[in-house]
C-alpha cells in the first residue's frame, strides 16, 4: 500500500487569496467560507396548547432573541414543532413583526410556512411540522423569532402531545425546538 502526504500550511485561489491556512499545530483556518458565530436554541418539552380561532397568535413558548455581529451576518433558522389537532392548524415563522418563510400570496389561501389538514379520525396522532429558512436581516440589533399558530373555527391545537393524551402507552409526551445559527460571511 502507497501512502501520500500533501503538507501545506496555505490553499490559495488563482487571485492569490488565501482559502485555507494552517499554523502547523494543527489549527486551520478558512477565510473563504462561512463560519458558524453562535447559536441560540428554544428547547420545548412541556405540552402546550393553543386556541387561536381563524386568527395568527403568537407561541410564546418559541420566542429566540438573537443579536448578529455583523449586517452581512446570516441567520439560519430551524424549527421543528409537533402538532396535534381535530382539524385545521397552521404555524409560520416570523421576525419581530414581519412573516417570513411563507407561502406566496393566492387569492383567499392561508399564507404560512407549516400546515395540515383535518384528521378527526385518528386524535392520537400528531405531525411534525419543520422549517429551515436562510433569513438575511442586515442588521446588528437584537432580534426576536417566534412561531405563530392558527387554528381552524372552535379548534384547539396541542404542542408536544396528542389531541385525546391518553394516559397509557398510547400517549406520549414528544419536543420541539426553534434554533438560530449566525453564519458570517
């Protein structure tokens, strides 16, 4: 068997900028790329509900601040949210007040990022609703995500558990989650 070694302590681009360099310890650095500056995550795990009858109100419970060290900073936002309900629900994501990572507009159709339909035949099960969005806010203030929640008329919806929560084997208590990513450029 062969065994070849490149060593190198630069990887530069045709225009002589540095991509990779290393400090001979073992240390690599990449300035061509992007790199992760923090991460903020809102971790769910008690069950929630949430009534918000042919209206969009906030769940609390997923409000994530977080503050960009730069305006060409990009944030990567995750969230996975379990839902249960009899009919109608919906969730999208937001920055402060402005809806982002939804569906475009189509005459009288609910604009929102997650969604399912009704399934009353089955009040045990539950849809994990996800969503990865890139947003680019070009700004170095604070700044809040949350998840907000629409039900169908007299709907109720349950985070993290089923509709009927059995207290036996059938029922389950699940998580949920909504994490930023600052990726700088």
């Amino acid at each position: 068997i062969m065994t070849s070694i490149i060593k190198v302590n630069t990887i530069q681009d045709s225009g002589g900028n540095n991509l990779v360099t290393s400090n001979g310890s073992g240390v690599i650095t990449s300035s061509a790329f992007g790199k992760m500056a923090q991460i903020v995550q809102t971790f769910v795990s008690s069950a929630i509900t949430f009534a918000y009858n042919s209206a969009w109100g906030d769940i609390d419970a997923f409000d994530t601040s977080i503050t960009p060290s730069s305006t060409s900073s990009k944030i990567l936002v995750e969230y996975s949210v379990n839902v249960s309900s009899n009919n109608l629900v919906y969730t999208k994501l937001r920055r402060g007040t402005t809806d982002i990572a939804i569906g475009d507009a189509a005459g009288s159709r609910i604009r929102c990022s997650t969604g399912h339909g009704s399934h009353s035949g089955d009040t045990n099960r539950a849809f994990e609703y996800t969503v990865k969005f890139i947003d680019s806010p070009a700004s170095t203030s604070q700044l809040n995500y949350n998840v907000q929640g629409y039900c169908e008329t007299s709907n109720t919806a349950y985070i993290n558990r089923s509709t009927n929560d059995p207290d036996n084997d059938t029922g389950y208590r699940m998580v949920s989650s909504l994490t930023l990513t600052e990726i700088l450029p």
